[in-house]
C-alpha cells in the first residue's frame, strides 16, 4: 500500500510537471510562430508615423530600457539599505513585524491599485507630468518588497560566523557588512534584481496611468516628464486601439527577448562574481 502511495504521488507530481512545461511551450511556441515574422528592422528602428502609415517600436524600446534604469537606480539602494537595517541592526521585534507585514502587504497588492496611487500622488499632488520619472517612481512601490525580501534572504544565508571571524578581528559593523556579507550575499540581491527587472519590463496596467501613450522618439531626459509608452503600453494599444494584432505578437517577441538578455547578463554576471571569490 505504501508503494503504491509513493508511485501515485511521483506519477502526480511527474504529470504536473509536464503539463507546466507543456503550456510554457505551447504559450512560447504560439507567441514566436505569431510574431516572429513580423519581427523586421524596419519595425524595431523607426517610429509609427501616422502620415506614412507605417509602424516602428523604437520609442517604445528606449522607453522601456529608460524606465528600467530609473527604477532599479532608485530601488536598488532602497532595497539593499531596508534589508540591512531589518537583518543587522533592528532589534525591536514590533518594529520588523511591522515592516515584513508592510512589505508582505505591498506584493499582494493588484498593479492598477500601484496606478491610481502614482497617478493620485506623482502627477497630482507632486505635479510631474506622466513620463518615465513618475512611471519609475510607481514601479519603485511595486518592485521594492521583491528586492527587499530576495536581499534579506540572502543575507540570512550568510554563516554567523563570517559575521563573528571579521568582528573578531578589529572590523567595524558596517565594515563587516560591506566587506564580508554583502559580497557572500550578492547572488540572492542579484536574483531580486531579476524579477525586479521582469517586473518591470511586463507591466503596463500602472503605466496606464503614470507613463502615458506616448510613442514619439525622445532623449532620456525628454522622457522624465514627457508621456512615453513602454513595449507593453505600446502592445496594449495595438491590440485593443489599433487592431494591429500581428505587431501585438511581434512586440511580445521583443519582450521575450530583451527579458531573456538581461536574465543571461544577470547570470554572467553572478558567475564573474562566484569565479573572482574563488
């Protein structure tokens, strides 16, 4: 009887397995067979002119490339430095409850919430126009739980020994910190980066609202306080707006794309690390 316990539970989990993995091909098979050939260089190098009715994605490519950078430049640091604080030096147990809750909070709330609040706070009360600064300062709410969680992880990773050895041995608290834990923690920070980035590269309920529709070709610091549409603004549109399903597909494509370099960078990157401490 317990046998057959262990085989029906290994052929459950052996059968739930294939059926994920087969709806991520299936999902990622369709989405390529779709947009692939509309993928040209036409497309990915100009800008839509209604005059001569053609369509390019270049605008909305820098776009999401300068709202990336805006928002891991300012949730970076925040992130790190909050879970510092909460790991290493936070003593008042009501204190971290209430800021694991906060932060627990913040990842179960709904994207177009994140929306209205930025639109609300950013372009009304803070009087920025929609733009890549108030779009950026939106995704910063949504992003930071995940850089925080992902980077207190990895610091509780780290062996209290490590931590006792560079005390031991004359280094100050921040120096520890900076020199010894960070440096061991780094491939928990970088992985919180990644689904930060993922985050960020896929939204577009909360850019609705912040970003704009904006799909003219602007320097980084026009499009601070100019509306500008990312690659998934610019999807919703076609799709819904336009009509134009078959650049609908061919920017999801884009997406896959630029998601799976800068997940393949991310990973480079982290073996440099692991390689240069060895």
């Amino acid at each position: 009887m317990r046998k057959f316990k262990e085989f029906l539970l290994n052929s459950s989990m052996i059968i739930a397995t294939l059926i994920t993995c087969g709806l991520l091909v299936f999902l990622l098979g369709a989405i390529i067979m779709r947009g692939a050939p509309h993928v040209t260089t036409r497309l990915v190098t100009t800008q839509t002119s209604y005059i001569n009715e053609t369509i390019g994605i270049l605008p909305n490519i820098l776009n999401t490339l300068y709202i990336i950078f805006v928002t891991m430049i300012i949730v970076l640091p925040l992130g790190v430095c909050a879970a510092i604080y909460i790991t290493e030096y936070a003593k008042n147990k009501r204190v971290m409850s209430i800021i694991s809750f906060a932060t627990e909070t913040l990842t179960g709330i709904p994207s177009i919430i994140f929306g209205l609040v930025g639109m609300l706070f950013f372009t009304q009360l803070a009087g920025l126009k929609n733009g890549i600064l108030a779009g950026g300062l939106t995704l910063v709410m949504m992003v930071l739980p995940t850089i925080v969680t992902n980077t207190r992880e990895s610091l509780l990773t780290v062996p209290q020994s490590y931590r006792e050895g560079s005390l031991a041995l004359g280094s100050g608290k921040w120096h520890m910190i900076r020199t010894v834990v960070l440096p061991n923690a780094i491939d928990g920070i970088l992985t919180g980066c990644i689904l930060a980035v993922g985050r960020i590269t896929g939204e577009s309920a909360a850019l609705l609202y912040t970003a704009g529709f904006g799909f003219r070709l602007m320097s980084f610091i026009e499009s601070l306080q100019s509306s500008s549409a990312t690659l998934t603004v610019a999807l919703y549109a076609y799709a819904t707006v336009e009509g134009e399903f078959d650049v609908a597909f061919a920017i999801a494509v884009i997406l896959m794309a630029i998601t799976l370099v800068l997940n393949l960078s991310a990973g480079h990157f982290t073996r440099k690390l692991k390689s240069r401490r060895s």
